[in-house]
C-alpha cells in the first residue's frame, strides 16, 4: 500500500532502527518507546490488523510470532509483553499488522 508508513519503513523508504529483517518481516524499534526495550515487528506484505488474519496468511502470522521469540532471546530478554491493538478504539494508529514487544520493566494489568 503506497500510502502505509509501516509498508514505507519496510521497505527502507523511511529510516528506522531496524532490530531484524527477513523476506517476509521487518523489526525495528519503537520511535516512541513505553519500555526499556520496544520493538515492532510487522509483515512486509500489508495486512491492515489481527483481523485481516485468514488461511491464506496464517502461516505469516505464525512466523512473525517465531521472529518474536527468536529476537528477544537474541536480546536476551526473558519476560516482555506482546501487544497487537485493533482498530482505533484499542489504541491501532497505523492500520498495518504489527506487534509491539514491550520488555525492562513491570507491566501493569490491565493495561489501559
């Protein structure tokens, strides 16, 4: 989607501090961290949230999740939280599948 500021980061049109890429994902860290250590993770490919998750990309899913956990034991985090807001009520800014991993200091419950 040419007009998406996370399909622009991912494809490097946009700097970001990246943490992790491959073909199909792109990590980097949050420009306005709520933890020691935030990062994002997304799809390359444009999916606009959780909801837009069906047979066709599950498998996607799943490995952006495997990109999770590999990248925080790389960073050697051993408890983080993983976030993904739908919609703008829950807090969605950018209609891009992603998630925040959130990690270095205690989480509340619930949160927000």
């Amino acid at each position: 989607m040419s007009d998406c500021l996370f399909c622009k980061i991912a494809a490097g049109e946009i700097p970001s501090n990246k943490v992790y890429e491959d073909e199909l994902c792109y990590a980097f860290y949050d420009i306005d961290p709520q933890a020691p250590t935030h990062f994002l993770v997304i799809p390359r490919e444009h999916i606009p949230s959780v909801a837009g998750i069906g047979p066709d990309n599950a498998a996607l899913a799943g490995h952006l999740l495997e990109v999770i956990s590999r990248v925080a034991k790389e960073l050697g985090l051993d408890s983080y939280r993983v976030v993904s807001n739908i919609g703008e009520q829950a807090g969605q800014s950018v209609p891009h599948l992603h998630f925040h991993v959130l990690s270095g200091r205690d989480m509340t419950w619930p949160p927000g």
